[in-house]
C-alpha cells in the first residue's frame, strides 16, 4: 500500500498546474516554479496541418498571470495576454474537447499513471484525460483546466484568427485535500509525503517535472490503453493542440 501511494504522490503535479501555464506560486506547503513552456513540435503533437490551436511560449512578450480565489476557496491562475492563434477552419463549439495531461518526473521519467479519476474515466491526478474542458465539471480533484475567453469560461466556439483575449485557468486542491488519498491516517500521510520528496528532490529540494498536455477535438476518455497510445504518438486522430510544460515542485 505505502508503494501504491508513493507512485500516487509522483502525480501531484498535475493537481498544480495541470496545463496551466504558471509562474512561481505557493500553495499549501507546496511551491511551483515554471521553468519554461512553449508549443509541441510535430514530433510529439500533431502535425503542422492539424494544429488548430496555439498557445504561445514562455519567451512570448506580454503573457501575464492573475491569481485569484474560487467559490471553494481554492488559489486560481488565469494566463492571459500573449497571442493565441486559433487555425483554420477554427473551433467548432459543438465538439467535446478533451486534453490528456502526461506527467513525468524529470525529463526522461516514464509517464505516471492516472489516479482516480471519475467512472468515466475524467479527471483524475497524473496522466489523465480531462473531459469537455470548455465547461465547468464540478469536483475540486476532478476539473482542473478551463480555456476562458475573457473573464468568462470559452464555449470553444472560435473562427480562425489570433487572439489576446484567449487563456488558460488551473485551480490548485491544496495540500491538505492530497494527503487523504495518501493514508486516511494524517500521520503516516505526512511520513509518505516527507519519503517522496526527500527520495526525489535534487539540489535546493526540488523536484523536476516535465508535461504535455496535448489538445483533442473528440472524446478520449472511453479509449483502450493502445487506443490512447496511438491517439498520442501514432495515428493522433483528432489532436488539435500541443504544449510542453517543464516545472519544478518543492514542499516548503
């Protein structure tokens, strides 16, 4: 079980920052640091005539964060600014749009696996799908990522253009809300969370993770282990977006 949960706690990252493309923040004893992020190559997203849309990189000029507080209390960070391109024949609002966030630890770290997510296979902490991201689906460790147009969550209804109104929204569970999935017993939780991140940390204590968070424009979730493979790194049926992500995580 102690081993069950360790692999559990090499997930947190995505209940950080999930796709959100962040600065350095505190939240709960946990602290996040964005080193760098910039769209996928046609390598590892999908190819330059499925691109359908583009976040900009961490070298774009004017990209800028607002924190903020949710009805639950819980810390939120919106990017906006910087210019998002939205491809032809742009976004069509009727679709369910899905991204699956892959997790690793350190650059050459296997993807982690998903940890509870909802019975329909949404949500969840480490490599996961997050289900119809254009509406809110409630649950403080289920929904983690929104696009907004403006200060309102986006119907994902977009004509081809580029945009300084489009960004990204990632709420944070706090530290005390992760510890229960590691033992029901706070103690013993608190032990687990010391092993992972002494076993883990480099130099300052910190801990190296890198994301993709790879945009769909059908539903992912019902997919079979190769299915979703072959969604990810072969055929790519339906990816639209792509966007690495490399961080650092410390408890402090």
């Amino acid at each position: 079980m102690a081993f069950n949960r360790l692999i559990f706690l090499q997930t947190i990252l995505l209940s950080i920052i999930s796709t959100g493309l962040l600065p350095s923040f505190v939240e709960a004893d946990i602290a996040v640091k964005i080193e760098r992020h910039f769209p996928c190559s046609p390598s590892s997203g999908p190819n330059k005539n499925n691109m359908l849309i583009k976040f900009p990189s961490y070298k774009s000029t004017g990209v800028n964060f607002k924190e903020e507080t949710d009805s639950s209390g819980h810390k939120c960070f919106q990017m906006s600014g910087g210019k998002v391109e939205v491809n032809q024949p742009g976004l069509d609002g009727s679709k369910k749009y899905n991204v699956h966030v892959e997790t690793r630890i350190g650059i050459h770290g296997k993807p982690e696996r998903c940890v509870n997510p909802d019975k329909d296979n949404c949500g969840g902490i480490g490599s996961c799908v997050h289900c119809d991201i254009c509406k809110t689906m409630g649950g403080s460790l289920k929904s983690f990522i929104q696009i907004f147009k403006g200060n309102k969550p986006a119907e994902c209804r977009l004509p081809a253009g580029t945009y300084d109104d489009l960004s990204l929204r990632v709420c944070l569970p706090t530290k005390e809300e992760l510890l229960p999935f590691l033992d029901q017993n706070s103690s013993r939780a608190e032990q687990l969370w010391d092993i992972f991140i002494s076993s883990r940390a480099r130099s300052g204590g910190e801990i190296p993770l890198v994301i993709a968070a790879r945009i769909f424009d059908r539903p992912i979730n019902k997919l079979s282990i190769k299915e979703l493979n072959d969604a990810l790194h072969g055929s790519k049926k339906g990816m639209i977006g792509c966007h690495w992500i490399y961080a650092t995580v410390k408890s402090v």
